[in-house]
C-alpha cells in the first residue's frame, strides 16, 4: 500500500477499519467477509483485541448453496484440487498471501486451471458438503480458544425465527445499544424459509446428511451464550 508504512497483513486492515470509521464517524467497524471461516486462526491470531461473532446454519442448506452460487463453486472445486495435491488451504495456519505452499501451487496452476468450466460446473453436492463441514471443524477449536467475552454464536435459524431478539443481542455483544427504530427496520430482513435439503431426492438427503453430520453435531453441541 503506497501511502501506508511496511506493516504486517493485520495491522494494513485495522489502518483500514479506522480510516472507514473515521469518516463514518463510527464508534466500533464490523467486518464481514464471505467465508473467513477458513482463515479463522489467522484472524484470532491477528487481531487479538477483536470479538467474533460465529454465523452458522444447517450444512445441508449450505453445500446447496455453494454448489448454486456461481463464484462459490470456483472456491469449491480450487479446494478439491488444492486438498488432493496435498495444500489444503483449510488445514494451512497461515494468511493466504503468506504461505509459501500456496503460493507456489497457485503460481503453478492458475494459469492452467479451467476457470470458465469450474464457474459452469456445480459439485457435486458432497463435496459442498465437505468444504463446509472442514471448515466448521477446523474453526471450532479456534473459537474455543477466545475468551467467553471475545466470542458469540448465532445461529442462522434463530435469527430468522426472532431476528428482533438476536439482532439486539448481536448488537450488544458488540458493545453497542440499537436504536428502536433501527432495530424495527432490520428485524424485518430475515425471513423465514422451509430447508431446501429436505426437497431433494431421499438418497441424497441421506449423503448430505452423513457427510455434514460430524460438523452438525459440534455445532449443535455450543452451549447457549
């Protein structure tokens, strides 16, 4: 970053959430990120003064929404080929521009990686499945980690069912009380919708099922905040 002095990948994104709240006049920045769950230990590590908030919901409904969002199955599809080749980007506890493993394989197969067919292509619904459920494994024990005072849970069901009580309470993990008014427009977002899973053919509910079900159970094993 030119105007920025030689700093680590952390400290380049809290120069960046303090110029955003600066001219937001913000009190507190809250980062969402698509699928940061992979870099779960860099972030606890990198941002030690941080609160985390785990947003999480039924697997099942996940691989199908993977495998139907078009820049997801890129993601997908790069993740079976990097785990066989033996750089899980999952397993790797380093930031994605800094570990030399990555590094080297992509230089190796970006160029030749068929871009335009792996958007075209869905995965199959397993390995949907399984990019999801190691990536809730991986992450847990990170979670664990933080202090009881660092770390919320939501789940995404809850918030859709009362999405007025586990905004607020979203909100005051972070520190911060919602305005009434605020708090009465969002809560009108979430909506409620039945699980796609259970619309499927019954042999694949049941491989989604088996192949989601170890990161299930741990997620339904978090105790209440």
């Amino acid at each position: 970053v030119p105007l920025q002095p030689r700093q680590t990948m952390p400290e380049h994104h809290r120069a960046l959430f303090d110029h955003l709240a600066r001219r937001t006049g913000a009190r507190l920045w809250v980062e969402r990120s698509g699928l940061s769950l992979m870099q779960a230990r860099v972030l606890r590590q990198g941002f030690p003064d941080a609160r985390f908030v785990f947003l999480h919901r039924d697997g099942r409904d996940v691989a199908l929404s993977l495998r139907d969002f078009i820049p997801a199955r890129l993601i997908v599809w790069s993740w079976l080929l990097f785990r066989r080749l033996g750089a899980n980007p999952i397993a790797i506890a380093a930031p994605t521009g800094a570990s030399w493993k990555l590094h080297l394989f992509e230089r190796l197969f970006t160029p030749v990686f068929p871009i335009r067919r792996a958007l075209a292509t869905p995965p199959p619904l397993t390995a949907c499945a399984g990019f999801w459920s190691e990536m809730v494994l991986a992450a847990l024990p990170e979670y664990h980690t933080l202090a009881p005072d660092r770390r919320m849970h939501l789940r995404y069901d809850a918030l859709c069912a009362d999405p007025t009580r586990e905004i607020a309470r979203l909100v005051g993990f972070l520190g911060a009380e919602p305005a009434p008014d605020w708090l009465a427009r969002v809560a009108r977002i979430p909506e409620q919708r039945p699980p796609r899973w259970q619309r499927l053919p019954p042999a694949e509910r049941r491989a989604l099922s088996q192949a989601t079900e170890a990161a299930r159970g741990a997620l339904a094993a978090l105790p209440p905040d």
